[in-house]
C-alpha cells in the first residue's frame, strides 16, 4: 500500500526518522503486519510504490563542499590550495596536503577587490586620466594633482563619499611611492597626502622653527565634505563619521605630531632650513612621513564638524630646543572596520591612537617619552568559528628592543578594542594565553625580526564562543626600562605583507552534518513506526551509517551507533573499529539482543584527524569529535515471529513513517 499524502509531507519535514524493528525467531527478516495490509500469499512483485523503493535507496550525500573540493585538490596535488570563496580583504584560507586547513588573517587589508577577482593591494600612485593621482589597487581613493578645483584627497567607501581639501592652492605633486607631496604651501612647509589599504593619511611637514613661528600654524582648519554622513566624537580626540543608519563608514584617532627622532636638533637658520629640505627631497617621502622608534610625540587638539578638521599644533612642542625638525603634523582618516590595531600610552591617557603609525610599544619607555605602553591587534577571525583550532600563531614584526638581553612579552586574550579605546579606557586582559622571551631590533648582533607567539587558546576561545573577533594585546614588564619593546605598525613604510602583524590558524571542521543512510544492512531493514515494526530474527544485526566531513580528503570518520532497550535511557555505545574516508559507510555488529523486547538505535559522526604526525590516542579525545545525531530508531521487538510464504513480498509489507524526537 502506497504511503498517504499525509505520511509523505511528514516524512519530508522532519530531519530525524524512525524505525521501528520486530525479532523473530527464524532466518530470515519479516515484517509485521500493518493496520489495512494485505495478508496475501501472493508471490506477485507488488509496484515500485508499494515495495517502497524511495524509502530502500540510500541517502544522497551532502553537495561537496567548497572546503571538500579544495582538500581533495591539496591531498592529489601535495600542495596547498587556496580555498577561493573564503578569502576576503584580511584572510584567506587554504586545505593543507595532511587534510588541515590554514586561515592567514591580518589587521590590515591585504587584498581588494577589482573587477570581482581579488587583488593584492598596491599603494603606488599612478596618474589619471584627469591629472588626479590614485593607488593601483585600494580603497576608491584620488588625490589633487594640483591647483583649486579637486579636494586634496578623498575616499569612496560604501557608497559615500568623505573628501579633505587644502586650505591652499596646491603646486604640482612630487610623487614618491604611494605619497604625494605639495612642496611650499607655506614658506618652508610642506603638505603631503599618503596611501594605505584603506583610507590616507595627510600632513604638515614643517621643516624649520622659524617656519613654526608662522602665525598660520597656530591653527588649521582642513575644509571637509561628507556626503550622506554626520560626524560623532569624543573626548579622545576620535572623531567618526557615520551614515543614516548610525553605522561607521570613516573613523580616525587622535591627530598626533612627531618630530625626525634624532638626539640632535637642527637650529631654525636659513641654510640649515634648506638643508632640511633637500634632504626630505632626497629620502623617500614616506619613510620621511613616518614616526622612527626615536620620534618624540605630542597629541594636538583638534575640533571636528562636518564641514571642517582644525588642528592645533602644540606651540611648545615645536619650539623646544629638543625637538629634532622636521616635525610631522598628523590628522588621519581611514576606512571604519572592525578589524585594526591600537596603543595604550600612560602619558596621553584620554588619547586615541586607533591605526596609528606610531610604532606599538611594550613596557617603560625611558629613552623618549617617559610612558608605559600597550599594543593590541584585532583580527576577524569568523571563518574559524565553530571549528576546532589546532594551533594558532601571532606574530608581530619587532624593530627595536633596549638592548640584546632577552626579555618577556606577554599575550593576551582581551576584550574588543575600538577607535575609542585609550588607557583610560582600555579593553578587559581576559587571559595570558603565552610568554616569550625575546630581544630583537637593538644592533646586528640582535636585527630586528618577528617574534611568534602561540596564541591557540585564544582563538580556541573566540572559535568555540563562534566570535567573529579575535582581540590580542601584548605587554612588558613596566618598571624595567630595559624591557622596552616596539613593534612595526601596520601603516608604517617598511611593513609589507611578511611584516605586518599576522595571526595564522590551523584547524579541522567537526562534522556539521548528520551521518546518512542509517539503517540495518544485515538483514537489510529499513525505518518503520512503533506502530508497525519491522520483525527480523537474526539476534545480532548489522547497523550502518556512512559520515562525512567538510574536512573531506584524508578525514578519517566512523559512524557511533547508541542502542537503547526498550524504555531504558542508557544506551550501549557500538562503533566500527576501523576509521574511514568520508562518505564511506561504517558498519558494526550488535551483541545478542533480547526476545520479546523493543529496541531502538542512533547514529552520530566520529571525526579523528592527525597533526604533525601526531595521533590522539582514545576516540573521546581532542582528536576525536561527534556531531550530528542522526536517529533511525529502530526499535527491535524480539519474539517468535510469523513467516509468509514468500521472499518477493518481503519489502512489501514494510513501510516507512517519520516521528519527532
């Protein structure tokens, strides 16, 4: 008898079927009779739909993944491959030969995206069509090639616009790498724009102490236009523009100047003046730009609207005989994301340094400016969530250290940081998750290199919580100059792609789906109702159940089947002894069942994977994952049983029915 409509739409709705078993005494599985069967002996086939031939196909396996598709590739291949449809500005992954995969993330952009093929980001300028300047590959970013008539910078993000113009007339750029710089807007002052992977940056680079004392610098007021944006700010100097909806779209932290950090200052004379000129022409304008480890650094006030950015440059700042010209005056403005980088300096506890240049220092700085620092990076690590992390390894690019003695630099898990974070307002240090003692970027005898740090409990903790953010802060001891550290910031000059601060994960998926084609293979019987149980008189029957994983290639997987007696809730656990690949059946033998007595039977997905050689030694360890319940219920009633008189008629009388569980 064919299954009614009723029974059809049932059974498509749920994801968790039963069946419902008789044992017999005999040889041979029968069913039992079902209410409105036919009894005959008839050896006539009964149709396609009457012998429930829907319900006796396997289960289709899951459509491969595209984390499946790659691993089978990395395995063939014995090379890794890029998993295409994962890779986003910040990370990428990659199926590794031994059936891992790897997740490389940074707190910069590494890549964008033109004419829907990712690329890898070029700051270099170029020159437009219409005399305007633009990176090769960033954020939709221009810059003025001169004159009146276009802003001296803007950026298109998110379909709005944020634009910065000069408050002079600009000369022609002299264009160097991914800056550009506008010689003598005021005398012996140079403005100067910049690119990054996702905003600018522009300055004042103010050559001399004669050229401070202009009037002009006392403030400057940069014309702004935001289309479709409002700006917010705060007492950290932070200022955010954001759209209709409140949502960030431009952010900055505080505006900053630094000075050429060496220990003798140039004296403000005419000739000294142009010697400072002619060298900023003559080094790369960018290194020029950036703040060295030896920059002295104050915070200028600044006051933002929607029309216009004022900075007030810190008078006593420039003119103190310590101060080493020229000095850089810094008011930035880069893309809003969640991912990104800031310091915590003791001696500007309300200022913001959220992307800063600055090198990100740990410990007591007392060579410069007598502070304690703290650095921290965020990463978006949401394509591990969920998933078990086997290691994970931070490493930020160390360019000096006090000297070559080894010192200690603690990781932590922390809290999520924002432009708004400061030392005042600082981010909870959740957990020391790793210690290393290092000493790095003093002299040849100790260069300047990256420093790794084991940071899997970290990640192991945002996975498992399924946070899309991984937060990391570094720290050193604070009372020992000595341990003084600094790190390359990602905006600085010299941090290409291998020097930048990067976290890199390995990890595995547990099985995220439930095991297919549950059942009993010998004899082979289908799901039934309680109602209408299958009756069988082999006292030990054969369960299956074949598993997968989006791990795919050299995932080993083994069904664990749970067998309940009758009304008991404690099952027997029964598993293959034997390990195989995914979207291979598993299948197990039962002990002796009992007669007279309903059983029932659940499947799940073991997964055991292999790390550097290294196998997890019980099926319940680190190793080992179950996900994915799949029930087929098979409750067995064992009795004396009843024969038909044919084999052709055996399937016929089996039906199949879906129950919630």
């Amino acid at each position: 008898m064919r299954p009614t409509s009723r029974n059809r739409a049932v059974r498509g709705a749920m994801t968790v079927a039963s069946a419902v078993l008789v044992l017999a005494g005999g040889l041979q599985a029968v069913p039992v009779q079902a209410a409105g069967m036919d009894t005959g002996g008839s050896s006539t086939p009964a149709d396609e739909g009457a012998r429930g031939k829907e319900f006796w196909e396997d289960d289709a396996l899951p459509a491969a993944t595209p984390e499946q598709r790659a691993s089978k590739k990395a395995v063939a291949s014995g090379k890794s491959v890029e998993i295409g449809e994962l890779t986003s500005s910040t990370s990428r992954v990659v199926a590794n030969p031994d059936g891992t995969f790897t997740a490389e993330t940074a707190a910069s952009p590494e890549r964008v995206l033109k004419a829907g093929e990712w690329t890898d980001v070029d700051t270099t300028l170029v020159t437009r069509p219409d005399g305007g300047l633009a990176p090769r590959a960033a954020e939709d970013i221009r810059f003025s090639g001169g004159g009146t008539g276009e802003p001296l910078a803007r950026m298109v993000t998110a379909g709005k616009k944020y634009a910065v113009s000069s408050p002079w007339a600009l000369p022609k750029p002299e264009v160097d790498g991914s800056s550009a710089v506008y010689r003598s807007v005021l005398p012996d002052v140079d403005l100067a724009v910049q690119a990054h992977p996702d905003g600018f940056t522009y300055h004042l680079v103010v050559h001399s102490r004669e050229a401070a004392a202009n009037p002009a610098l006392e403030k400057v007021s940069f014309p702004v236009e935001a289309k479709g944006l409002s700006v917010r700010t705060d007492d950290s100097g932070a200022a955010t523009f954001v759209d209709g909806s409140g949502h960030a779209v431009i952010s900055s932290g505080s505006a900053l100047m630094w000075d050429a950090g060496t220990t003798t200052a140039k004296v403000g004379s005419a000739a000294q003046s142009a010697s400072t000129v002619s060298g900023f022409a003559a080094e790369s304008a960018a290194d020029t730009l950036g703040a060295s480890p030896r920059s002295r650094t104050a915070v200028m006030d600044t006051d933002v609207t929607n029309d216009a950015l004022s900075i007030v440059p810190d008078q006593d700042f420039l003119a103190s005989s310590a101060t080493a010209y020229p000095v850089v005056l810094d008011p930035p403005a880069v893309k809003a994301t969640l991912t990104g980088w800031t310091a915590l300096w003791s001696n500007s506890p309300g200022t913001s340094l959220w992307k800063t240049k600055h090198a990100l220092g740990v410990g007591y700085d007392a060579f410069v400016d007598n502070k304690k620092s703290r650095s921290l990076f965020q990463f978006d690590t949401r394509r591990v969530a969920g998933k078990k992390i086997v290691n994970a390894t931070f490493t930020p690019y160390a360019i000096w250290s006090a000297n070559c003695v080894k010192h200690d630099v603690d990781l932590y898990r922390t809290s999520q940081i924002f432009s708004s974070t400061t030392w005042n307002k600082p981010p909870k240090w959740l957990a020391k998750v790793d210690t290393v003692s290092a000493a790095k970027g003093h002299s040849s005898d100790c260069p300047d290199g990256d420093i790794e740090f084991d940071a899997t409990a970290a990640v192991a903790h945002t996975a498992k919580a399924k946070d899309t953010l991984t937060t990391l802060g570094l720290r050193a001891d604070e009372d020992d100059p000595i341990a003084w550290k600094q790190f390359l910031s990602p905006l600085d000059p010299d941090a290409t792609s291998s020097r930048k601060p990067r976290l890199s994960i390995t990890y595995v998926t547990p099985p995220n789906s439930k095991p297919s084609s549950v059942k009993m293979s010998d004899p082979k019987v289908s799901c039934s109702a309680s109602s209408a149980p299958a009756q069988i008189r082999d006292t030990t029957p054969r369960l299956t159940a074949t598993p997968t994983s989006s791990d795919a290639s050299n995932a080993s997987l083994r069904p664990n089947f749970e067998l309940y007696k009758g009304s008991s809730t404690t099952e027997t656990s029964l598993k293959p002894s034997t390990w195989t690949d995914s979207g291979t059946a598993g299948t197990v033998v039962t002990a002796a069942l009992d007669q007279a007595v309903t059983y029932k039977f659940r499947a799940r997905t073991e997964y055991k994977y292999t790390w550097q050689g290294e196998v997890p030694p019980g099926p319940w360890t680190a190793g080992v994952y179950a996900a994915g319940v799949r029930s087929c219920l098979s409750k067995v009633l064992v009795s004396s049983g009843v024969t038909y008189p044919c084999s052709g008629c055996l399937r016929s009388r089996l039906r199949l029915y879906s129950i919630s569980m």
